[in-house]
C-alpha cells in the first residue's frame, strides 16, 4: 500500500512528460512542412518561364 502514492506520482509525470514529447514532434512536423510549402511556393516563382516549343516546320 505505501508505494501506491509513489506509482501515481510517477504516472502523472510521465504523462505530462509523454504530452510534451507530444507536442514537440507535432510542433516540428508542422513547422517542417509550413517550411516546405514556402519553398516550394518561392521556388515556382524564381524559376525562369520554359521556353516555347518550337511546333512549327521550319523551311
């Protein structure tokens, strides 16, 4: 019975010690991929436009 305190105790901190891991690994998914939409949304406008194709028949 005396180590029942000692049991809770534990489990309350390594519940919140399991929520802030949590949060952290979402936290760092997010910022990971809000970072990779900017990129990929800046790179679109620093790529030079494509060259027009040359469909016609040259004589």
């Amino acid at each position: 019975m005396f180590l029942a305190g000692e049991w809770v105790s534990a489990w309350l901190w390594m519940s919140i010690t399991f929520l802030v891991a949590a949060g952290g690994v979402v936290g760092l998914g997010w910022w990971v991929l809000r970072g990779d939409a900017r990129n990929r949304a800046a790179g679109g406008v620093l790529e030079s436009p494509p060259e027009p194709e040359h469909s016609e028949v040259q004589h």
